[in-house]
C-alpha cells in the first residue's frame, strides 16, 4: 500500500522552516512523533508521515494547507488513531494533522439541544462535559473517537438504531478545503433546503475533500429510564430472528447488539465475566419508566418464542457500564483469542429482512475456512462484523483472510447490502466500493475528488481506487 520510499519526496527545507518558525515545538520531525502518528488499529502495515502538526485553530489550519500547497506535501488529519481502515496511513509521506489540541467545546446551547465543538473532542469529553444539562450525545462507536473522525469516517455504533449515525446527528460543519479557503456547511437549524447539502457530502469523506476544524452536533435528552439485559440463544439464527421481529414490530429499543459464542468466550476471558457461551443479544430500553417496562415485556416475549434462554438484567448504572464496556471491548477481546495475532474486520449491513441468511452464511463459511473468527454486530440496524484473526507476518494467511472477506462482503452486496456500515472505504474497501456503486458512479465521485483537490493533496489513496 505504500508508495515505495523512492517515490516519497523528502519535505523540502523551505516547508519545514515555515511551519517550524510558525509552530515552534507544535510542529516536529521526530521519528518517534511520526511512528505513532503511522499507526491505527487496522491490518495494514504502518505508514509513516514526515511530520507532525498540532494546531488551535481554524486559521493554524488554514496556515498548514497553504503552505502544503505551495510545496505540493499531502495532508492526514489525524483524530485519535482508532482507524479499522488505514484511513490516517501516510501511504505517501506528508504532514500528519494531528487535532488533539483543537479539543474545546465553542458554544453550548441546551435550549436548541446542539453544540459546537472543535474536531479533537472525544464522544466521552462532550458527554462528560454535559453533565448536569439532562443531554447527552449518543453516537457510540465503542472507541472513545474524536468527534472529527467520527464526522469524517460517518461513523456509528451501538446506539445508531434509535439515534442514527454521524450523518443524523452532525448539523453544520466548518472546513478548510484543499485551497486554503473556508467553508461553513448548514448550522443550527434542524431542517434546510438551501442549496447542495455540503455538511453530507463531508460527513463520510475521511479527510479527501476538506479538513473538518469545527462541527455542529445534536443533541438529545437523558432518557427518564434506562434498563439492559442479556438474552441466551440455542444458536445464531435463534437470536438475529428476535431482532428481526422486534425491529418489524417497530419496538422502539436504544441498543440491540449480537455477540456469538466465541465472541462471548472472548468476552468472558478479557474482561473476567461469566457470561453463558452461547449466541447471546446484549438488549438497552430508554424511555419512561412505564415506556421501557413495556417494551422489555415485549422484546422477553419474543425471544421466549425463538428460544430464548433467559434474560438477565443490569438495572444499575454501574452493570450496565460493566455490560457495555465488556461489549466495546470486543475487538481487543477478540484479538487475545490468538495472541500476537491482527484483526482483519468485516463490516457489512443488510436489509433487516436478510440478516439471518447472511449471519448464518457468514458463520458457515468462517468454519469451513479454519479462521479463528467471532461474528459481533449492531444487528438493529442489519449491521455486523466478524474479526477474522491473522498472522501479520503471514502474507498467504492474510490474503487468505481477505479472499474470505471478499466472499462475505459480495453476499451482502447480492442481498442488497453495502460492505462498509460503519467503518468506511479507508485503504481496506476500495475494490468493493466499485463493486457496490459501480464504474459510472466511481467516475462522479472522482470528478468531486478533481474539483475540489485538484493536486491530490487531501489524504491521497484513500476511499477511490487506483487508476
């Protein structure tokens, strides 16, 4: 994936120079800087940036972009490096903006339920800082991501069957394009039919068409009541046909999530809990106290029709927190069941109506394959993954394991899927993006790409194919 090192230009001494002079510590060529700067939680080998930026500001932005530009250097924004797609790779060197420091909270207006952050806030720093205010920001990826790479990735998580995703909950946004100029997408207004829909087409484009320094994010109040629950299943199909049923019944549940049995095996041995292993569905219920009883009932109901085992309730806080962090630590739970190994991820999403076909054809699949693979997922909204374990020094494994993801992405697809729900293109989706949307609307989106980025300066390699 990366350019080999006798295409990388070195950094000319003029550019360094000016960010050095303008930056001063804010701006390095440290090795080791850069080395954390090439890594993220995605498969591919690292990718190294030439150097590190740390602005405060949209105008500090504006600086590093023109001066990119002038000596024609790619741009990385960098949030918190939780990537699953090598999306803040430098697979062609380049200056890495890194928007940790860009992490203040600008306006809050509880009385509109919005707020407007710099990109570098995390979910769990806004949520922390709207304590007290009876709202809170729901979109839950599991890793605690920067609002900015949320916004750029269109990321979603647990909660997106109630809620949605980025794209539902980001109202306006303030970018710096390729250029150097500054646009301000949307606001504050919670519907608008004024011109293209900028704010959207930004939302979702990992950094290759303008820089995210400032977005406008909605809110929503504190449910009066919050109940989970653990349900037991005899096997897979059992639990994805209670979600199916309960979603077709429109029981307005917060979170329902899939975990399989050897995911819950992985569960039970990372995070010490003694979860029944078997197929299980992690359940949470908001609403009023009256709201939430009712819709458990239902939901019990139902599971007890597909074989539901049992339900186990966490009514306090701190067992639901126990229940939820045990779920978002999936990825890295699942990465103990082979020590040493990488996780290659999946990240399909079908029609409600086709998810059980296709769970049940991925798990078959998986056993056939030998792969250590446990099967998670958002299924509320027909989005799951599997974790399919590797040997990174083992190329033949890996592209064993890529060939085995192909066969799961293009059986979404034939159902009328998409291969990424939540993760994004990033380097590790690119040929399937031709698969879904085609030649025709591959070539749309470059002609975006060209108007907008005409030196290829914004995240180059990333979201379309090569040429």
């Amino acid at each position: 994936m990366n350019a080999p090192e006798s295409l990388r230009k070195p950094l000319p001494q003029a550019f360094i120079d000016t960010l050095s002079s303008r930056f001063g510590d804010r701006f390095t060529i440290s090795a080791g800087v850069c080395a954390h700067h090439g890594h993220d939680e995605s498969h591919f080998p690292d990718a190294l940036p030439d150097a590190v930026v740390f602005p405060h500001t949209t105008d500090e932005v504006v600086i590093v972009v023109e001066t990119c530009r002038e000596h024609q250097v790619p741009i990385i924004p960098y949030g918190v490096g939780s990537s699953l797609e090598g999306h803040i790779l430098a697979i062609h060197g380049g200056i890495s903006i890194d928007f940790s420091q860009m992490n203040r909270i600008v306006e809050l207006h509880a009385e509109d339920m919005d707020v407007v952050v710099q990109p570098g806030v995390t979910r769990k720093q806004l949520n922390a800082e709207l304590h007290g205010t009876g709202l809170f920001f729901p979109i839950d990826p599991g890793a605690d991501a920067s609002l900015g790479g949320m916004a750029a990735t269109r990321a979603s998580g647990t909660n997106a069957v109630r809620y949605g995703t980025m794209r539902e909950n980001v109202l306006g946004l303030t970018a710096v394009m390729a250029d150097g100029r500054v646009i301000r997408t949307g606001g504050r207004a919670r519907k608008s039919s004024a011109g293209y829909d900028l704010t959207r087409l930004l939302v979702g484009s990992e950094g290759t068409l303008g820089i995210i320094t400032e977005l406008t994010i909605k809110l929503h109040p504190l449910p009066e009541a919050v109940s989970a629950a653990t349900c037991a299943f005899p096997d897979v199909v059992a639990a994805v046909n209670t979600v199916i049923q309960t979603i077709q019944l429109g029981i307005p549940i917060a979170r329902i999530e899939l975990v399989d049995a050897l995911t819950v095996q992985a569960i039970n041995r990372y995070s010490k809990t003694t979860l029944r292993e078997v197929p299980m569905l992690f359940f949470e219920f908001h609403g009023s106290e009256a709201g939430v009883e009712e819709q458990a009932r239902t939901v019990q109901d139902i599971a007890r029709e597909h074989g539901g085992l049992d339900f186990e309730w966490a009514s306090r806080p701190e067992d639901r927190s126990r229940l939820w962090a045990a779920r978002h630590d999936v990825y890295f739970a699942s990465l103990n069941l082979r020590p040493g190994s990488r996780g290659i991820t999946t990240d399909v999403c079908v029609p409600i109506s086709r998810l059980a076909d296709c769970v049940a054809a991925t798990r078959a699949e998986i056993d056939a394959s030998g792969f250590i693979a446990p099967i998670v997922g958002h299924v509320g909204d027909g989005n799951f993954h599997t974790v399919i374990l590797v040997d990174p020094e083992n190329p033949e494994e890996i592209d064993r394991a890529e060939a085995l993801n192909h066969r799961i992405v293009r059986r979404a697809l034939e159902m009328g899927g998409t291969c990424t729900g939540e993760h994004g293109i990033g380097l590790g989706k690119q040929a399937f993006l031709l698969e879904e949307h085609g030649a025709a609307a591959i070539d749309a989106m470059r002609l975006i790409k060209q108007a907008l980025d005409p030196d290829d300066l914004l995240n180059p390699g990333k979201i379309l194919p090569a040429v």
